[in-house]
C-alpha cells in the first residue's frame, strides 16, 4: 500500500496527478472501480461505543498517545484494517484502527478507549484533535478538480506505479487530514 497526500494537478479519465506535500507528482491509475468519497466535521461528542474509528497519534512526553485526528468509519468499513500501525503523517505517529470501547475525561482531555485484535489502547483526544467522518452526500467526479486536496490510498505495483480504488477529496472546506 502507499499513501499519496497532497492536491490535485490533473484528472485524466484514467489516472489522476497529485502533486504531494514535498513537491513531488504521483500519478495514480483509476481502477475501474474506484469510489470517491469526502468528509464532514465531527466532534467526538458523535463518537459512541461500537463505533469502528481511525485515530492518528503521537506519543507524548508522559508516554500516552495523544490523537491528532480521528476519522468515524462507515459500518461497511468496520474492520477494515484492524490493527496498530505506523503511520507516514508525521515521525513516531500510529494510526488504530479500532473499535470503541468508551469515552471519558481525564486531566489530559478525554480519553477515547478502543479496542482492536483482542488488544486495548487509551488515545487521549484534546480539542484540536481533528474529528472527521464521511459525507452522507458523498463526493463525486465533479469534485475532482485542480488544486483540491485529496488522501488516496494506492497500491504499489511490482513496475513501482499506483492504482486505486479509492479517493478521499476536499469537500465543502473540510480537507482530508489523514
């Protein structure tokens, strides 16, 4: 997998140019059946147990994780990519991909507690921390166009081009953060 962050520079019918953070264009096949999708704001407020979630952290220096965003899944996504993992949006960051457990306060903020493959993690969340879920208007080809951002998740191929299936773009003023 590859993840290709930054705005768009060109859509073809078959492949989209994305110029990315660093300066760099990627240029990424469209499957076929590739989906475009955007987000809207949340608060964690709307976040609620059984809730499938993606959060973004950074250890702290008290050796907690402290969320810089928090994406809701749709149900059809529960389960996805499960798990503990690093993460490519800044050094030492962890993406859970995790189940709900629970909301609490604590000192630090709130805590968001989850869990994933029979194990546990405690993330805490303090009012910056970027909360998105998806666009119950959903996106489409339209707003694929030049200077949005977009998140696509790719995959390598063994000749090093991408392809996707997926497209998360910039929509009513809220950018992909992930």
């Amino acid at each position: 997998p590859a993840n290709v962050r930054g705005t768009i520079e060109r859509l073809g019918s078959r492949a989209i140019t994305v110029e990315a953070r660093d300066g760099s264009m990627n240029i990424v096949t469209l499957a076929p059946n590739y989906r475009i999708s955007a987000l809207v704001r949340k608060k964690l407020s709307d976040i609620h147990a059984g809730d499938f979630v993606g959060a973004t952290s950074v250890p702290g220096k008290d050796g907690k994780l402290h969320a810089t965003e928090i994406h809701i899944f749709p149900p059809a996504l529960r389960g996805v990519g499960e798990g503990q993992l690093p993460w490519d949006t800044q050094p030492n960051a962890i993406m859970t991909n995790a189940t709900v457990t629970g909301v609490a306060k604590a000192m630090q903020g709130q805590v968001l507690s989850v869990n994933y493959k029979g194990s546990t993690a405690q993330i805490i969340v303090d009012p910056n921390t970027i909360v998105v879920g998806p666009s119950p208007k959903g996106a489409s080809i339209r707003d694929l166009k030049p200077g949005q951002t977009v998140y696509i998740f790719a995959r390598r191929n063994p000749d090093g081009s991408l392809t996707t299936n997926n497209i998360t773009v910039e929509k009513n003023g809220v950018k992909p953060p992930m």
